[in-house]
C-alpha cells in the first residue's frame, strides 16, 4: 500500500470561514503543494480516544470519488488540536437563499435534487447515514459551478441492521433525544428513534428541496424567540400534517420524494434511481445539461397555502412566559439545553471516548487510516 506524502499546513489565526458544533473552520495553506483549503480546527482533550474530526476523515476517505463529496486534503491531531484539511468550497446553500429571499428556478432545483439524491445512494451504498443533510451543509463549488458540495460529516453513522431501528432515545428532561437539525430532520428523528436509516436522509433532501421550492421553512421561528425544546416540539408538530398535497402546485416529482421517504419500503436504492431520473427529466425538459452553471437565478416565493397548525399558534407574550419559566426551571441556558439534547448521544465523559456506534468498526477504521493523508505539522500565523 503506498503512503501518503505528511503534510504541512499553514494557517492565519483570524476570522474563521465557519462555524460547526465540534470545530471552526479556517483559510489555510498545504506548503507542498501551494494549495488553499479548509482547514477545520477543533480543541480536544488528548484523553478523547475517537475525536469527531477523525470520524468525519474517515468517513470522507471512505466516500472520495463521488462529485458531491468534498476531497480530503488531510488529517492531523497534536495534544490540544485536531485538523482535517479539505478542499476549499464556496458560500452555503442556505445562505445563497435568505440573501435573496426567493425561491429558485425548478430547473435549478430539480437538478440540485439529483446531486443530493446521487449522493444519497453514494452514502447508502457504503453503509452509512449523513443525519444532517440541510442547506447550510451544502456549499457551491467554485471549481465547477454546475455543481454543488455536500459536507460535515460529523455525526454519519453506519447502517445498523433494521431490527435495531426500533430503540427510542430521550434525553435528561425526558424528551425524545434528538441528533441533526430540528428543522431538516425526519420525523423518525423527531421520536428520537435511535438508528437511523438512509430514508431519514432522504426526507431531509426532501425538506431541502421545500426550502428551495418555496425560498423558506413553514416552521420558522416566530419573532421572540423561544426555548430549544420549545422550538423542536413545535417544529414537530407543524412537520407531521405538512405533506405532498401542500406540495401540489409543483411538478409530482417533489411530493413524490416526500412520500417515499416517509412511507416507502423495500430497497431504497431502487427508489433513489427512480427519482433520480425524474429529476433528471425535469431539468432537461427546461433545456439545461448537467454540465451548464446552475442558474441561481430567482422567481418569487410561493406562500404556503394557509399552512397554520391552531395547537401550537401562541400570542407573543404567552410564548415568552413559557420561555422564561423552562429557563428557570432547568437553570440552564439555551445552549445547555442545545448540548443536553444534541451530545448526549456523542460523547461518554466518564471514560473520554466517543459513543462507539459512532464510529466504524475497528478493522475498518483500521484500513481506513492506512489511506487518511496525515497533517504532520500545523503552523499558525499571527492575524
């Protein structure tokens, strides 16, 4: 087996590019080649055995080759530090949305959609579930403007037989335990259902595509603000009723991708393909090729047709009540509850290792490794 070259990197101490729930990211430099990259810096007790970076490389060594995986540059860890080094992308999804607060064309979301469902059955082929796919982990690439990036691959996990999907989790207040993005995950995620399945992944790309189809979410916090609990009970709660009818006016494919991944059985791979080709129609009937620049053009944003939930719609004032009473009965802040409820499932501090179903296992990782390009060195200049 031929190693790989140790690298060096280089980077500037200054703002970061980003921010993840286990590492900030940075502009830096590979010396040996000259090459600019995303350099993802996460402090981490040299007592933690299996580090979230770490996955996350192996996790991308393994899925390398498919155009909406970013390549891997690297992966390093000194005493205080972890780094994984990858290609240097553009602006988020998301982000190219909200600034413009308007809806994409249906060519450019049709296709979008079948990058994201290609690489759906790229994870899915390999065993694993992304479990945080949503637009804000999807970056433009400016080396091939016809494509788009899926990233963080943080908390993927691999597929564990169906017999273990039953298993609910809660966390310490009792409520189910939730693990990704309120707003982008399954309803399955919602009861806390502990393993997850690559259905769950594709009812996030279908979330997704709502939020591109419409230029928002039906279940956007309201002005105010709330508690995090409060704000995933009720997401939940507008998630359940929102369906394929509410997705009418536009072409049956998208609706279609909401009810197969809610309701569909058997191999999902022959589901995937199905849509994948439908989507794929789509964007050719507008006369565009997979290999034009996406068209981040805009049209206006849809309302969502009356989509109020009555159970959960609150006055201002009530809201802000409950917030404050959930503050102080907990004593804790938003953030306590945010990690309560997203890393209770990550970390085992008592024993400073990563819950182990995290992770692949032990030959694996092992092979894995051997093929991880090493950071050997970190240099850091002064801002």
């Amino acid at each position: 087996m031929t190693e790989s070259k140790p690298l060096t990197v280089t980077w500037q101490y200054n703002k970061p590019l980003g921010y993840g729930a286990f590492a900030d990211v940075f502009r830096a430099t590979e010396q040996s080649s000259g090459t600019v990259v995303a350099l993802k810096v996460a402090r981490v007790s040299g007592k933690v055995k299996r580090t979230p970076l770490a996955h996350e490389g192996r996790v991308i060594q393994l899925l390398q080759g498919h155009p909406a995986v970013p390549t891997l540059v690297g992966y390093g860890r000194d005493p205080h530090f972890d780094y994984l080094a990858l290609e240097l992308l553009g602006g988020t999804l998301k982000k190219q949305i909200q600034e413009k607060v308007e809806a994409l064309r249906i060519s450019t979301v049709a296709r979008i959609s079948e990058q994201l469902l290609s690489a759906l059955e790229h994870l899915a082929s390999h065993g694993v579930v992304h479990r945080d796919i949503n637009p804000a982990n999807i970056l433009l690439c400016p080396s091939d403007p016809s494509r788009i990036r899926l990233i963080d691959y943080g908390i993927t996990r691999v597929l564990r037989p169906c017999s273990q999907e039953s298993v609910r989790r809660f966390n310490a207040s009792g409520q189910p335990l939730l693990v990704g993005t309120p707003d982008w995950c399954s309803l399955r995620v919602h009861d806390g259902y502990g393993d997850p399945r690559s259905r769950d992944d594709l009812e996030s790309v279908a979330y997704t595509v709502t939020f591109l189809l419409f230029g928002g979410l039906p279940w956007r916090p309201p002005p105010g603000g709330e508690s995090l609990e409060r704000h995933i009970s009720r997401i939940h709660v507008f998630k359940k009723p929102f369906g394929s009818a509410h997705l009418a006016k536009f072409p049956t494919v998208f609706a279609e991708l909401l009810d197969v991944a809610r309701s569909g059985s058997g191999d999902i791979k022959y589901d995937i393909a199905a849509l994948r080709a439908k989507m794929l129609l789509l964007a050719r009937q507008s006369g565009e090729a997979n290999t034009d620049p996406l068209d981040w053009s805009t049209v206006a944003s849809s309302a969502f047709d009356a989509y109020v939930n009555p159970d959960i719609v609150q006055d201002e004032q009530e809201q802000q009540q409950e917030h404050e009473q959930e503050r102080t009965l907990h004593g804790q802040t938003d953030a306590d509850l945010f990690d309560m409820s997203y890393t209770a499932e990550l970390w085992d501090n008592q024993n400073h290792t990563r819950d182990a179903s995290l992770t692949f296992p032990a030959e694996e990782h092992a092979v894995l490794d051997d093929t991880l390009p090493r950071i050997v060195a970190v240099r850091v200049k002064p801002a």
